[in-house]
C-alpha cells in the first residue's frame, strides 16, 4: 500500500515537521498491542504449531507443512521423462516435505538437458541409458523412481538394486507376475526396499471409504461397482501401451489395475475368484496386440462382489459405488489425480439424505513420495511393497484366462488382512 506521506513533502517540510511526523507514528506502533499466542504460534518439536482459532461450527485448518531441511531430504533420480514424469512426478516435489529430486535420466539429451535446468540438477547427476549404472556413485541418490514403460520395469529395478538404490516403481509393476517375482527377490537380494507406485493407497477420500469398510460404519459392505474408461486417439497404436511387449496388456494393467487394487485394499482381502469377459473393436489397429475393454467380478470372502469394467474406448470415467447395508457410498472422481468427492446415502430419523463428504485434499504423488522417503529413513517396510504388485498380477492373469476360457477361475485362499502389505504410515494407522 502507498505511504500516505510523501516524502517530498517532508523534505520541504523541513527536518523538525518531518522528526514531528516520525515521532508520532513511532509512538502510535509503541501503542500496538503485542501478538497473542494465538497470532504467534509456538515451536513443539521443530514445527510451529498455531491453538485452534476457528469455533466449533466450522472446519479446522489444518497444521502448516512442517518440511525436513533440504540436506535431510531423501534425494530420488526419475527414471524416465515422459507425460506422467513431467505432468504430475516432478511437480508434486514441490510439495514433499521428505524427498528432494537430485538426478534424472532420459534417453533424450535435449530434453535431458531441458528438464535438467528447469529443476536445479546439474549435469553431474543427469544419466541416460547406457550408463545409469553410474548412479551407483551419485551420493545424492538414495532412490530411484522407475516411470518407464511396464516392460522396462524389471530390468531397471534389478539395475537400480544393484547399484544399491532403493526402488519405488509406477504400476503395473511389471507385464507378468514371473518377473515381478524376480524384482522382489533382486531387491532382496540387494537388501534394498521396493514399493510400487498405488497412489489410490496414499490419497485421503479412498483411505477414508477404506475406513468406513474396515470400521463397519454402515454394516456390511456387500457389493461394489468399479469404473476405469478413457478414450484413446486414432493414432493411438503409435503409443507403447498398445504394443503388448512393453504393457503386457492394453486397458486391463494400465487402468483397469485401479479396480483391482482398490477393491483389495478397500476390503484388506484378497479375492477368491474372478470372472471376466474381453472385447476388441475388429480390425481396429489400436487393438492388434492388446484389449480394448475388460468386464470382470472379483468375488471376495464373505461373498462381497465387486464388478470392475476398464476400457479405452468408453468416455473417461473413474467411478466407484460401495453398496453397504445400511447406506450407499459414491466416489464419481475415485482416480483421478486430482477432484475426489465422495457421497453418502442413508436414512437418517425421517429423511433420505445424499450428504456430501468434504475432506482436505492431499496431492496423490507427493504422500507416496514422501511415504517412500519416510520408509527408507525410519527403515520401515513401504505400505505397498513388490509382493502388492505380485499379487495383482496373479489376479490379472486370472482374469486374462477367464475371459479366453468364459469360465471363472479360483484364486488361492490368502488369509488374514492386508497380507501383502506393510504398516500403514504413521499418521494415518
């Protein structure tokens, strides 16, 4: 805001008017009352924490990020520069309070070089191919993020495991269960963690259906219906996810694994049967070596049904509905990177009511980023480990000879509760 003093016209005031003019606003901010406690905060275990200043009708704010100094950071090397690594990886650094990006890698020096001084990374620590084994000696790098086509997943995980990296990997893990098997026993073997990118495990509205299911806040949950679908371009059999050798499938793993995942650690379950039906536009070249849409049900123990269909060629939709005995829940956004909301239908005295659930939002990668720096600095197990990709891969495999079969397949009972995972992180168990 503008001084209302000009300080031409003190000058011509001359210099006693003008100490007139400093003296009274000096004495007027000595009048200021000092900021409360309120105002203020106070510093408890290295944050700064504020007293709750909202009443009791109104939402709490929540805390202020409370980031790690940057030397304390956990440093991550991107493993490829694609849409998804530009788009949403790299940005959601910005919001990690417990990793940092200290190293890329790319086949493309241009871009090597473009994305490199966007980011502050020097060119010590930029890599191609070739030689990314010599990210063994960049101190920097603790982790790699693997962001590379499915089918290039294995090799760089047992790459990076050699090199004593740990490895947080996009999912699909892999193209088949075989060699996501071998990713974990090289992780293993190298003594290095493995997780696997499940954002949907990381993100607030999913965690808080997972609650309302493990909590039986509206009884049993009996059935669930889960939608995947996206368009792709004419041209799209340009694009690696329609060449089976680097997807290992066409909208099944690549968004159809959603579902998949979803219904699993919704439920902490694991399915003991599926039956799937498969189809592909005939001679549409986008679908030559990978499936267009996949209708499938997982049947779960305690018969809760979950119906799932994925396809690239039905308008985008990221939908999910849980039925439970006492309400019906919807999430019409369930996947997207951004925009959850959730709905809740049950009786309440009297009325029907539709309430909308408002829960703050929280960026997908940065808390599965963060997730995985927390796990290497406490030296915790990662909440999605090799063995969650694993078991999804055997259930897409299922689901693949049941839709050439037209016959249900069983899965091998796995009891108990999150089998395949590790603890829930801290703030959220």
């Amino acid at each position: 805001m503008p001084d209302p003093i000009d300080r031409r016209v003190m000058l011509k005031m001359g210099g006693a008017a003008a100490g007139l003019v400093l003296s009274a606003r000096a004495a007027d901010a000595q009048q200021l009352p000092p900021p409360s406690d309120v105002d203020r905060g106070r510093v408890e275990n290295g944050k700064v924490v504020f007293p709750e200043w909202r009443g009791d009708a109104d939402p709490k704010s929540a805390p202020p990020p409370a980031p790690m100094p940057p030397e304390q950071r956990v440093g991550f090397a991107i493993v490829a520069l694609g849409r998804l690594s530009l788009e949403e990886i790299l940005p959601a650094f910005a919001e990690c309070q417990k990793a940092k990006v200290t190293a890329l890698v790319s086949g493309s020096p241009e871009k090597l070089r473009t994305v490199a001084a966007q980011y502050g990374i020097g060119p010590d620590h930029c890599y191609d191919y070739a030689d990314f084994d010599r990210i063994r000696d960049d101190p920097s790098v603790k982790a790699v993020y693997i962001v590379l086509p499915n089918g290039m997943h294995r090799e760089y995980t047992e790459r990076a495991a050699r090199a004593g990296k740990h490895v947080l990997c996009e999912k699909p893990m892999a193209t088949s269960a075989k060699d996501a098997r071998a990713m974990v026993a090289a992780c293993d073997t190298a003594g290095v963690k493995l997780m696997i990118a499940y954002r949907i495990q990381y993100e607030p509205y999913n965690q808080r259906a997972r609650r309302f299911v493990q909590d039986g806040t509206f009884g049993r949950l009996v059935a669930a219906s889960m939608t995947n679908t996206q368009t792709v371009a004419p041209d799209g059999a340009k694009q690696w996810r329609h060449k089976r050798v680097q997807s290992g499938g066409g909208s099944l793993p690549d968004i159809g694994l959603y579902c998949i995942n979803t219904a699993r650690f919704l439920t902490a379950q694991e399915p003991v049967e599926v039956v799937a039906h498969q189809y592909s536009p005939p001679g549409d070249p986008r679908y030559a070596e990978v499936e267009e849409t996949v209708a499938f049900t997982l049947r779960f123990p305690g018969e809760t049904f979950v119906q799932c269909l994925t396809s690239y060629g039905a308008r985008d939709n990221k939908a999910q509905t849980l039925n439970f005995a006492r309400a019906t829940l919807e999430m019409p956004k369930a996947y997207q990177y951004r925009g959850q909301q959730m709905y809740i239908a049950q009786n309440q005295g009297e009325l029907d009511e539709r309430q909308q659930v408002n829960i703050p939002p929280k960026n997908q990668f940065a808390a599965e980023i963060d997730h995985m720096a927390d796990c290497i600095l406490a030296d915790r197990k990662p909440r999605t480990p090799g063995e969650e990709g694993v078991q999804d891969h055997v259930i897409m495999e299922a689901i693949y000879e049941s839709a050439r079969t037209g016959k249900p397949v069983k899965l091998a009972a796995v009891p108990g509760k999150d089998a395949f995972r590790g603890p829930m992180p801290p703030a959220q168990a």
